[in-house]
C-alpha cells in the first residue's frame, strides 16, 4: 500500500523561503487527474474481482466502490434523513468545548466553512473558504485570499471575522479542548479579503489544522451579539443552516440560500436521527424511513446485498483499540500493557467481528500521512505475554473492569473475545456496559481502569499524522481527557516530526515514533484499521465519508 505522502500533493520545500501557492485551478487539476485513474482503476479491479494498488481490498470489490464514483445530472430538493450512531449535539459554537464525537465534527462541516477542506479520497487538504494561500518565512508565515462569500443571514465574511475565529482558536480559555493545535501567535487582517497569520513556530500541519471544525469561520458581530446564545443559535457560512432540534433524538438542517457554491448544495435539508442500536438503524434504511446509516461490522453479510440499498465500504483513518487507564495501578507499568497487546487476538476479532473487512493495526493513530505499512503488528503470543506479565509489578496476573458501551453489538462482542484471551494469562476483566456518552464522561474524568471504544469512534481530523501525535504522546500539550501517556522519547519524536517542514525528517522520525508506540512502549492495544461502512438506499447520489469519518453534504442528491 502507497503512502499518501508520497501522492504527489505537494508540501513546503524546507530550507527555501519562497511561497508555495496553493489554489482552486491547481487542485482541481490535480482532482481531475485522479478521478480518471481512479474510475479506470476501479472499473477494471471491479471486473476483475482483485483489489486495487494503494486501496484495500473491501474498497475494491463489486459495487461498493464504483458506486462513490457514478456521475449523473444531480437533482435538487428532498430532505436526507442519516439514521445517526451519536446523539444530537448539545452546542454549535465551533471553538466551545464539544463532546469530541464525530457528530460534532460533522456539524461543524455543514454549519460552518473553514479556510481548507479535505480533499475527497485524500488525507491532504484543498482549498475552502480560502480559495489560495501562500507560505513564506521558511513556513512560520501564512497568508490567505478569501474568496467572496456570506454567512447565512447575509452579512458578508471578512478577514475581520476570520481574524476574530482564529484568534478565539487560539485561545486556551475559549477552545481548551483543541488549544494544542494551535501554533498561532499573531493574526492580521491586512484588508477585507487577506489575512496574515503569524506562527510561534513551524508547525507542519497548519494547512491542515486550518480545515479543522474547531477552526470554523464565526461572524464576529453575531457572536459577540448573542454571546452563550451563539451556541444555540449559529450563524455561519456553510451549505446548510441549523434548522432545529430534539434533545436525545434528532437534529436537523436546512439549505444556506447564501451559500458561495453557486447551484450548492443540492438537498433542501438533513436531518440525523440518534438511533443508537445498529439492528435499528439499519432497519431504519431497508424500510424507507432512513437514506443512510452506519452499519455494524455484525450485520455486514446480511446487507452486503439488500434491494433498493447498497453497503458503502470506504477507506477512513478510523482505529480500532483498548484504552487502559495509565493513571491507575497497575496499568502505568509498561509490561502491563505489552502484555494486554500480546494477548490480544487481532486476526480472531477481525474474522469473527469485522468479518475480514479490517486491517490490523500496527499502528496506534492510524494510517495517516507518514503511516509505514512494513512495521509489525504485534502477533497474537500467549508466551510472551506472560513474560511481560512475569516482569510487571504483577507476575500473577489481576482483576479488572473492561467497560464497554452496552449498546453496540460489536463492542459486546469484543468485549467477550478480550475477556477469554487475557484471562489465559492471569488478567480476568469483569465486563461493565455503559451508554457511549456515560463512557466518555467516565473517560475524560480518568474514571474507569481499562475500556474499549466503540469501533467507530476513533479517527483523526486531519490527514497529517501530527495531531493524534501530539494528542498521545505530548501530554503537556494536549487536555483532552482519556490518556495520560508520558514518554519522553514519545514526546521527543514527536516534537522533532511536527516542528519541521522537511519531508524526510517528517517521513523518518513518524516511522521511528510508529515503531517506537507499537513495540516498545505502546499508550493502549490498537486492534485494527476499520473502514467505514454505510447502507445507503440507492436514492441517494454523491454521499462520500471523508478519511476523517465526517461528511460534507453539499454534493450529496435523491433521486425522485
């Protein structure tokens, strides 16, 4: 499998102060380009029954692949109905604090527009609300060109507004939660279209961190009119409005008239319904009452091939894995969690789970940008994990608590697969069933001693390996609950990787810090890489999962 970084997309020569031009007409070029090869790649693979170079087999196969690539006359009207793994979000304010799920990334996507986006089957970002930008001084210096553009109340975006969000962005008191992505030391609005954005330091990501939903585009005269009330009632400029909401239930969208892609976006509205049990969810698009739903890995041949839907597999930076909790005894040891890892069956989960659709990880943040295929996953060896066992604070194994959340299939499943494995080796995991929300409130309060994560919940926001980097292994950077890793050859790699802009340093030392997390000292087990999979009923056109697990709609049509 290729690595993204080498595709081509282009980077910041380091050592050269020159600008780097990044615009609509290059990207699209670039788009066209890899549309073509990617039909006439998928086509033939399709015909062929074999998987393509550089994508995973699953993606390969039958219909589920070229069906993301039909092109037809898109239609206008009708409301998507998404039957929704998460509950409703409880506020919209981009830069406020969040319950750090996918559903609040994905309404920051379609309230909001940000200076770049993700490009579509890419870990690389493309323009957005900046329709080119410019690097210089070696990249601490950033300069963007605004295209023309209105929020949803038809106020005009400015560089004063976009000053404005990035300097609440980059304010630990506003955006405590993602505050780690922030580089920024000084922002200018040098007119109405041009904004200059001034670093503390290189920060190699930045291109990316600006796509980020916690870096949305507020209007600053709403904002500071409406104060708290913003979060209830936000204004921003992308393809859809929030509409309404019912706590617990759904949350709905309707089209941004104002929006700037002219003839965009092509449905009258979305509405995500929480619908937390998969069987339901499912049944919710099989039955008409849904387009669309993320599906369980238990239910995957059931709907391989149901009338009038189809099973979307697609690549996503999703990761599959068990958290033990490093601030409780005795899960700081080391050999504590290399044991957990070496007594953890991947391939068993994969075929009795995933149904052979994942891939193992060797990884702990997945397969980003400088992901490196060739490093070992670790193998399943009993022997070995009770040697780690042996060389722990406890050579006779413990008791413990695995909590899972209690309404996924899939994690009950797993949950039971762990449970058998480790206890051959002395470690007996008593199960306790939560609701995904109880499990992440128990999570960022370090209130539990092992969990394991749905398989959906985990993926990165960006592209480039730097964010779930520093989320791991600088601590002191990030405060996001969950983890408490502290290595300093962890943190040191990962300093070196996300402050140059140097290809090869980067390539290098995330190949280092990869080996190093997986094999040495690992923060948690990483299972597997899952890709996303989505029944959709054949009504609908144009519905693409970004590599981030989120979606932008703008494109998204029915049919009649």
């Amino acid at each position: 499998m290729s690595h993204e970084a080498d595709s081509g997309w282009g980077s910041i020569d380091a050592g050269k102060d020159r600008p780097v031009l990044r615009s609509d007409r290059e990207f699209d070029t670039i788009l066209a380009r890899d549309a073509l090869s990617r039909r006439a790649l998928l086509a033939r693979a399709a015909g062929l029954g074999v998987a393509t170079v550089g994508l995973p087999a699953f993606l390969a196969r039958g219909a589920a692949a070229k069906d993301l690539l039909v092109r037809a006359t898109p239609r206008r009207g009708g409301t998507l109905v998404f039957a929704w793994i998460y509950p409703p979000v409880p506020q919209m304010d981009p830069q406020l604090p969040t319950n750090a799920t996918v559903g609040d990334v994905d309404a920051f996507l379609l309230i909001y527009d940000q200076l770049t986006n993700i490009i579509p089957h890419t870990l690389k970002n493309g323009p957005g609300l900046a329709e080119s930008w410019e690097a210089t001084q070696g990249g601490r210096v950033y300069t963007f060109h605004l295209r023309d553009a209105e929020f949803s109340n038809g106020d005009k975006v400015t560089a004063k507004d976009v000053k404005f969000s990035f300097e609440r962005f980059a304010n630990p008191k506003i955006n405590s939660q993602y505050g780690f992505l922030s580089a920024i030391d000084r922002v200018q609005a040098l007119d109405n279209k041009t904004v200059r954005i001034t670093l503390k330091y290189i920060q190699a990501m930045f291109p990316d961190v600006v796509g980020h939903g916690a870096a949305s585009i507020v209007p600053q005269r709403v904002v500071e009119a409406r104060g708290k009330k913003f979060a209830q009632q936000p204004v921003g400029s992308g393809a859809f409005m929030f509409d309404s909401k019912r706590p617990g239930a759904s949350i709905t969208f309707k089209r941004n008239p104002n929006y700037w892609k002219t003839g965009k976006p092509y449905l009258d509205g979305l509405r995500f319904d929480y619908v937390p049990d998969g069987t339901a969810r499912v049944l919710r698009v099989t039955s008409g009452q849904a387009h669309a739903a993320y599906v369980p890995y238990a239910l995957i041949d059931q709907y391989r091939s149901h009338p009038g839907t189809r099973l979307q597999f697609e690549r996503t930076t999703n990761v599959i894995f068990v958290v033990p909790n490093i601030k409780q005894h005795p899960y700081g040891d080391r050999n504590v969690r290399l044991a957990l890892n070496y007594a953890t069956p991947r391939e068993a989960i994969n075929k009795a789970v995933f149904k052979g659709t994942a891939r193992l990880a060797n990884s702990v943040i997945g397969q980003l940008q400088y992901w490196d295929p060739s490093v070992p996953a670790i193998p399943y060896d009993l022997n070995k994990a009770k040697q780690y066992l042996k060389k722990s604070a406890v050579p006779s194994g413990f008791q413990t608590t695995l909590l899972i959340d209690g309404t996924d299939s899939d994690s009950k499943q797993i949950g039971t697969i762990l449970q058998n494995a480790w206890s051959q080796i002395g470690i007996h995991a008593k199960i306790e069933q939560s609701d995904l929300n109880t499990m992440l409130t128990r999570g960022y309060k370090f209130d539990y001693e092992i969990l394991f994560l749905p398989p959906d919940y985990s993926s990165s926001d960006v592209g480039a390996d730097d964010e779930l980097a520093e989320f791991f292994y600088d601590p002191l950077a990030v405060n996001f609950g969950l983890y408490a890793y502290k290595d300093p050859k962890a943190t040191a790699l990962t300093n070196k990787a996300t402050h140059t802009l140097n290809e090869n340093v980067r390539k290098r030392t995330f190949t280092e810090l990869q080996r190093y997390t997986t094999q040495v000292n690992p923060p948690i087990v990483p299972i597997a890489f899952g890709p996303g999979r989505t029944l959709v009923s054949s009504k609908v056109n144009g519905l693409v999962t970004l590599l981030n697990y989120s979606y932008r709609m703008e494109n998204v049509w029915l049919t009649a």
